[in-house]
C-alpha cells in the first residue's frame, strides 16, 4: 500500500467534517453569538484573563493540546498494523475528539471561563464536582507523566537535541515581551524573528554540541526529568503573556508547517507502507504494547482521536483567552482536526519503516532479541543520523528516523539526514514541552480551586504563596512517574487516564445540554460517550489485572511499589468516572422526566 492513497482520502474527510458537522454543532446546539463579551474582557485581569487574536490563540492552543499523544500514540499502536489506528483516528476524531474539545471551549466560555469540574458541581451534583475534582487532578498527573517519559528518552545523551529545546526558552520570553509589552499588537515582526532564530538553533546545534560546551547539554534521563520540571514550574507561575501563550505560538508555526511539509513529503516520496495492514499481535502479546487490538488500540491512540486533557486545556486557559465567540469553532474543533492529521502522519511515517527496524527502535535489546528477527536498514540509518537509536523506546526516536527518512527521500535532501533527524526530535520534543508546560499551569488552577474550597486564600490565583506551592505540587507529582517508570507501564496507564477524562467530559457535556433543553442534540456527545466508556473501563480493569497487579505480588520486589501504586491510581480514576457517569445519569434522567425544571441557557451562564 503506497501513502499517497491513503492520506488525500483522510484530508478529504477531515475538511468535509470541519465545513459541515461543526458548523451544524456552532449554529444548532452552541448558536454563536459574536455580539457578546467572552470572559477575557469581562474579567480581564492582564494575566490569566487576557484577550487573544484568533491566530495567536489558535497556535497556544494546538501547541497545549497537541503533545506527544498524536505523535507517539500512533506509532506505538502500529504495532497492531496500520490499518486499525487510521480508522479510529479519522472516526475518532471528526465525531468524538473535534466535537469534545469544541463544546468544552464554548461552555466554559459561556460560563466565566469556569473549570471542567467546577461546572459539574453545579450543573450535575456537589458529589460529581467533587469526584470530578478528584478525577481530574489524578489524570492530569498521569497524563503529563505519559507525554512527558517519550521528552525524555529522546533528549537524554543528545546534546544537539537538548540545546535545540534550550534555545526556545529564552526566545520566547523575548518574544512574549516584544509582541505584548515592548511593540505591542507588531506580531509579524517578533515572529519572522523568532521563526528564524528557532531554525538556526536546529542547524547550528550540531556545532554546539561538538563544542567545548557540549558536555552542558548531555543530560542523563534523570537531570532531564528535573529540568523539565524546573521549566514547567516557571512556566506556569508567570504570565501566560510572558513563556507560556509566546513559546505556543512560536512552536505552532514549526508543528503545523512540520505537518504540511511532512504531508507534501508524503506525496512526493509516496512511501510503501512495508507494515502490514494488522499484524499478528492484534490478538495481544505484542512486545511494545501489552494486550489486544480491543481494546488497547483506542487507549493506545489516546490524544489523536480524542484526548480527555483537550478538555482541561479547554476549559483551563483558551475560554480565559477567547477574543470572540466566533473563534470558537475554529479553534476547538479545528485544532483538533490539525491534530488528527498529526497522529495520520504519524503512523504512515512508522508504518513506512521496515517492521523488523520499527521493533529494533522500540524495544529494549533483550526483547528485540526474543522476537527472533533481524534489522534491515538500521545499521545505514544510524550512520546516516549520527546517533545510536536501537533500543530507544517510546515511539519518538522511531518518528524521527521515520520522518528524516521520507525528508531526505526529497530531491536534494539525501546529504541532510542528521539534520533532518534532529529537527524531527525538536518538532516532537516542542510538542510535548508545550503541553506539559500548559497542563501543570491547568493543574495548579484545579489544586487552587480545589483547595480554596477550605481555605478561600489558597484559591486566589493573584495570591503566589498558593500559585508556588500548588505548581510544585503537580511537577513533583508527574515526575514522580517519570522517574519511576518505562513506556510500558506509563504509556497503557496514561491511555486509560486520558480517555476516562473524556468520559468524564462526555459525560457531564451530555448533561449539560440536556438541562439547557436542547435534548434532541445530546446524541452529538452521548453517541462518542457510549464507545468511549465501553472501551477505556474495558482497558482499565485489564490493566490492572493483567499488567499492573502482577507487578505489585511478583517476584521482583523491586517492582512492588510501582506495581501497587499504578493499580491503586487506575482503580480510584475508574471508580471516579463509574461515580460520575452515575451521578450525570440520575441528573439528565430527572431532568428528561420533569422532576427537575429545564435551565434556560440564561440561567446555566448566570451560575458563572
């Protein structure tokens, strides 16, 4: 099967959802209204609350929601053979992921730009905002964790790669202070600048790391774990106008036009895709990913076809950011259309590499070994890359091979490989930095609110003993994960995490419509609820029982403790969602048979 076939269909159908289905969702049940103000001004406070141009907002948003989910996930999941992960990818995401990510923008927006759980204590039950609150904190932990392992495994021992990453710190402050502070509204300026600089740190990179200061930049997996929370920390204490909204903007440019050089890569080289369409571990047994195709696969995929953290990001700093309702719709439901095309890319990059190579990437030596096969082209890719990448799990080096092997397939482009690969590792690594960065900003609102529930100060997000204290909280708590675990247990776990916030999502969104009485749409958001409820519980018990639980009573006591503790965290973040599916369910039924009145839209946005 060569790629061409298969992605001018997938863009045909993405550009026919985003023109047709989302405008039907914008004008019947959302009905965009572009005369009203959004929160942004009307609690405009010059740090969380702050007007944003459509562009400019749609680049941070893309960037936080667009982590490594839609890159790794796919590959991984190529491991069933490629044809599996392209259908729930472009199903998923036009009639799940896009339809989620948009409704949470525009009721959040409605409501003050309230949180996901806030509006599930008042509009479900107290229980179900509790619950929520509970939920959410301990998948956004997980979450981060599961984008954050596949960072760090393809920054450790590359200094070309680390300093390429380091570089686009400072830029961005400089550029956040030129585009709102120094020459405020000149975008153009500070971002043909900005672009430049970033494309000068990919090729003078190399020569950098073999420098005498290279050896600054050759971190081991643990220093950069710690860095990565430092940044974040940073990151989600100052202004969002400062690192974080200019480091978005700036890494979108280098995503969106990484994805549309990749696609026209695609159609020139016109790959053969030498992964089968389903492979023989379809049936389970897989070295990379443990268990079958059902229902690992949708867990496995997670952010490209739908993402449960889309609808923190959503509700957590876009609504505090809309300029005007009539963004909306581009930016919630065509971001993640971006995105689905993202994870497309992906996997036909992955699918592209022979299946014996693609194993030898993402398995460790021993395992490898066990699968009986031998490497084709690597040997020759690792000479041309200039790096050692057998043996790196985690789905990112193995893009990056892919991707520098179809750019260099380009007229002209054969010399380029090394760079071509590094330049892939920065495009994957700005992804994930990017959401990381967003969703501890995210996470230290939802411990604040949670929190300041008790103790009113500690809710007060100007108040920075509390904004310090809570941010710390949350990096600990991801690199915790980091730094005990591997692909294997954190990647199945963040899938189970990622896609039980999206029932919970589904599930409160569902209710929502239903008590503003438009219950003849509530099948735009029950019909997704249905599959992906089934789906991720299905997962998660076999997770536990299967892979985390053997873990915890085995016989390496030095896995008990990582053993017990997935189990423990899985098991609380499916109870929470069985209680909050439950809760949703009593309200809408109550609602549905008039033992409680219908809220008119006035009545649910004045609880903002």
């Amino acid at each position: 099967m060569r790629a061409l076939y298969i992605i001018v269909p997938i863009l045909c159908i993405l550009v026919i959802a985003y023109r047709y289905y989302s405008a039907f969702i914008a004008a019947r049940l959302w009905v965009i209204d572009e005369t009203r103000e959004t929160p942004a001004h009307t609690k405009y406070d010059g740090a969380n609350y702050f007007p944003t141009t459509r562009w400019v907002l749609f680049g941070h948003h893309f960037a936080a929601i667009a982590g490594s989910g839609p890159l790794i996930g796919p590959v991984l999941a190529a491991q069933f053979g490629y044809a599996p992960g392209l259908i729930w990818l472009v199903g998923g995401v036009c009639l799940a992921g896009a339809v989620q990510d948009s409704f949470w923008l525009w009721a959040s927006t409605r409501r003050g730009g309230r949180s996901l759980a806030d509006i599930a204590r008042s509009e479900v039950s107290p229980l179900a905002g509790i619950t929520a609150a509970i939920a959410i904190l301990l998948i956004l932990i997980i979450a981060m964790a599961g984008l954050g392992i596949a960072v760090v495994n393809a920054l450790a021992d590359s200094a070309w790669a680390t300093f390429t990453i380091f570089m686009t710190i400072p830029l961005a402050l400089v550029m956040g202070f030129y585009m709102f502070r120094w020459r405020k509204g000149h975008v153009k300026e500070a971002t043909i600048v900005g672009v430049t600089i970033m494309f000068l740190g990919v090729v003078f990179g190399k020569n950098v790391a073999e420098s005498s200061m290279g050896h600054w930049f050759v971190l081991t997996h643990h220093q950069i774990v710690i860095a990565m929370a430092v940044y974040t920390v940073a990151a989600a204490v100052l202004p969002v106008w400062m690192l974080l909204t200019p480091r978005a903007y700036l890494s979108t440019f280098m995503k969106i036009g990484t994805v549309a050089f990749l696609i026209l890569g695609v159609m020139i080289v016109n790959p053969t895709l030498q992964a089968p369409a389903f492979s023989q571990f379809v049936g389970g047994g897989g070295p990379i990913i443990p268990g079958p195709l059902f229902p690992f696969v949708f867990i496995t995929i997670a952010c490209g076809a739908i993402s449960g953290f889309h609808s923190l990001v959503s509700t957590g700093t876009t609504s505090k950011m809309i300029d005007n309702e009539r963004d909306i719709r581009p930016i919630g439901y065509g971001a993640m259309l971006v995105e689905g095309v993202v994870g497309v890319i992906a996997i036909i990059t992955a699918a592209s590499l022979n299946p014996a190579d693609y194993y030898a990437i993402n398995t460790s030596p021993a395992v490898f070994h066990n699968l009986g096969l031998s490497v084709v082209n690597l040997p020759e890719l690792q000479s041309e890359v200039g790096e050692i990448v057998a043996g790196r799990p985690g789905g990112a080096v193995s893009l990056a091979v892919g991707m520098a092997h179809i750019f260099s397939g380009l007229p002209g482009m054969r010399g380029l490989m090394a760079y071509w690969y590094h330049f892939a590792i920065l495009f994957e690594a700005v992804f994930i930095l990017t959401t990381i960065d967003s969703g501890t900003r995210i996470g230290r609102f939802l411990l604040q609110e949670f929190i300041g529930r008790a103790w009113k100060p500690f809710g007060r997000t100007d108040w920075f003993p509390g904004t310090l204290i809570s941010t710390v909280a949350i990096a600990l708590c991801w690199s915790y994960f980091i730094w005990t675990g591997n692909i294997s247990t954190i990647w199945p776990m963040f899938g189970v995490a990622n896609q039980l916030l999206a029932v919970v999502a589904l599930a409160v969104a569902t209710t929502v419509v239903i008590n503003i009485g438009r219950t003849k749409y509530m099948w735009i958001t029950f019909a997704p609820l249905c599959f992906i409820s089934t789906t991720t519980l299905t997962a998660g018990f076999m997770n536990v029982t299967d892979n985390f639980w053997p873990m915890a009573v085995g016989a390496d006591p030095a896995l008990h403790v990582q053993g017990y503790v997935n189990s423990i965290c899985t098991t609380i973040m499916m109870v929470c969602a069985v209680v909050i599916l439950a809760s949703t369910a009593m309200r809408c039924l109550k609602v549905l048979t008039g033992r409680l009145p219908v809220m008119t839209l006035a009545e649910a946005e004045a609880q903002a």
